[in-house]
C-alpha cells in the first residue's frame, strides 16, 4: 500500500509500505476515505516533536479519519465489510486503573494514531483498528463530516470538563477547529453569551458566522477591554484554544472570582505560568483537557441529528499525493484555511 510518511522537518514522501494485518478476532481492516490535518499533526511536521513525544524517521502522521470497512476478524458482531466508519483514534486497553476508573484518554496503555512510539497514523491507504474504535455512520452522514468526530468530540469534552455552561456566559481564545469545535458544543449545551478570539482575520469572521455572540483579533483590539466593557461581572468560563502565553494572560483577566479556565490548546513551549496573584485572589479552576474521554459517541449522535453542524470548518480539500500541500497550507496558515481534508476517494474541490 502507499503512505504519507514524515521523512524529516517539513518533509512527506509518499512511499510503498507492507500492508496491515488482522492481528486479533476484533480487529478491523478499514480503507481510508478521508482524513483532516490537525494542529498536532502540524506539530509533529514542523518541530518533530510534541513535548516528550518525538518522532523516528519515517514515520506516518494522522488521526482524525473516517473509512470504509475492507475485512473483519472473526470475533466483530457490528460491523461488516462495506460498512462505512468513523473512528475514535485513542486504543485503549481497558483494564488498567484509568480505564476502570473511566478515563481511558489516560490509559497506561494507550495508543494513539500518529503519535510517536505508540502506534502508526492514517495517511496511509489502509489501518486496522479495534471494533472498539469504529462507529458506524447513518446514511445521511458524509464522511467527510465523519472525519470531523475527532475534533468535535474533544470539544464536546471541553465543554463537558468545564462543569455546567447552560446560561453561563464563556470565551473561546482560538478559533481554529478545536476551538471552533468548542463554539459549536457550547452553543448546543446552552451556554448563552460566547466570545471568540484569534489573530487571523479570516478565522474571526468564520466564528461569527458559526454563532459567536462577539468575535475579535487581538492585534486590532484589546480583548480583556472589549469583552470585560460588555461584561463588567466578567466570564463565568474561558476555554484557551490556542496554546499561547497571551491567551491565558487574557483568560485570568476575563474570569469572574470562581470561574473557570480550560486548557485546550497545545503549547509549543515546555513551560507556561500565571500571574498567580490574580488567579488566586479570584480562587479560579485550572483545568487541562486531554483528548475525548469517551465522547465520541455522543458527539457522533449530536453530528447525526443535526444539532452539532461542523462542515462550515472545511476549507480546503486535496487529493492524498498533494498532502504535503496541504501541510504547508495548515503550518503557514495560509489562504483562510481552518479545516484541511486529504480524500483517498479521487479528485476534491478546492475552497
């Protein structure tokens, strides 16, 4: 089969690699029909590395992917060959502590696509996966909005980590599709003010589009000013979606005494820090987010009855041999792109 392998910084080749093989009765073997680029893959493209996860060349990225199911073992009662899937990208074994204490994303054992030294990612023709890990879709879901699971069930899980958001008035500092995912999730659980913020122009407008109550850059105009002027009480949550130093300087001023400050985004940095007089007066949570602890299932059902709407996040699609592109695309933030998808299926429209 082919794969997209990383052979360097800034470097995918697409070359020849063995096939996978059914290795246990549950096992799935799944033709891959669309898989999204993600910050994290980006990551991984551009440094080589995300904290102490660092990559061996060659190696192939991806995680977020929707297939077609080519074989099963013996053992799946689900699915059958045919069948279309969305799949969950964390491999969990089940067992250990934070299994049975329900929070597989922390797994002792976890495995997840595209990370270094855990398992192969999927821009690659084929994958197996675990039953366990492919969700059926509803005729009336495409797989491209399929593909899009990934990242709205980790913003279903953010907004899940932050506690009760029905009426609470929120920020949302990153607009990019994990913050993007976080808008969508909140508006759908009720949270009634929300407030975005990027440095991308482009990314500003689509927020507002996708239901933000106020959307601003924070290189035309000071956040903490504008929104704390039309919220003198201040937020009641602040989701930081963007990994950067000046967003959670942001978060600390715009949470009320009490309030909430989620972590979502990957830092590029090894260290952060606040300014521990003002988070402390105030008694604010800090709260990091890992992944989607089992929240993919929920979301796909949000997705399949229409109260979770995503596909306003693709931008731009390429066909798999041109992915370097769209790498490029994605780490240079070029060209208004939000949501990058590589179609294994043939020939894609452009945005």
């Amino acid at each position: 089969m082919k794969a997209m392998m990383l052979t360097g910084l800034r470097s995918l080749e697409l070359r020849e690699a063995p096939p996978p093989e059914l290795a246990a009765p549950t096992d799935i073997l799944l033709k891959l029909a669309v898989v999204g680029v993600c910050g994290s893959d980006i990551h991984y493209y551009t440094t080589g590395k995300i904290g102490s996860q660092v990559v061996s060349y060659p190696f192939v990225v991806g995680h977020e992917c929707a297939g077609i199911v080519e074989r099963v073992g013996p053992a799946v009662r689900r699915l059958k060959p045919g069948d279309r899937v969305a799949v969950e990208p964390a491999i969990s074994c089940g067992q250990c502590d934070q299994c049975r204490g329900g929070r597989p994303h922390t797994c002792r054992a976890l495995k997840f696509l595209g990370c270094p030294g855990q398992a192969p990612g999927c821009l690659a023709e084929y994958l197996v996966m675990p039953e366990q890990c492919c969700y059926p879709l509803l005729p009336a879901l495409t797989l491209e909005q399929a593909a899009l699971l990934e990242p709205l069930a980790i913003g279903f899980y953010s907004v899940r980590r932050g506690g009760s958001i029905k009426g609470a008035r929120i920020a949302i500092l990153g607009a990019g599709p994990i913050g993007l995912s976080v808008l969508v999730c909140a508006r759908a659980r009720g949270a009634q003010t929300i407030y975005v913020s990027d440095r991308i122009e482009a990314r500003v407008a689509v927020a507002r589009n996708a239901g933000a109550d106020w959307a601003g850059n924070p290189d035309q105009v000071d956040i903490v000013k504008e929104i704390s002027a039309r919220e003198p009480l201040l937020l009641d949550q602040v989701f930081e979606c963007c990994g950067q130093q000046a967003a959670l300087d942001q978060a600390i001023d715009l949470l009320k005494p009490g309030g909430k400050l989620v972590m979502v985004g990957i830092p590029e940095v090894e260290r952060v820090s606040f300014i521990i007089d003002r988070a402390r007066r105030k008694e604010l949570d800090v709260l990091n987010v890992r992944r989607q602890c089992e929240c993919t299932a929920p979301a796909l059902a949000l997705l399949e009855r229409g109260v979770l709407k995503a596909d306003f996040m693709i931008t731009h699609r390429f066909p798999f041999d041109r992915t370097k592109e769209a790498f490029d695309l994605v780490a240079d933030y070029r060209d208004g792109v939000v949501k990058a998808l590589i179609n294994f299926l043939g020939t894609t429209r452009n945005h």
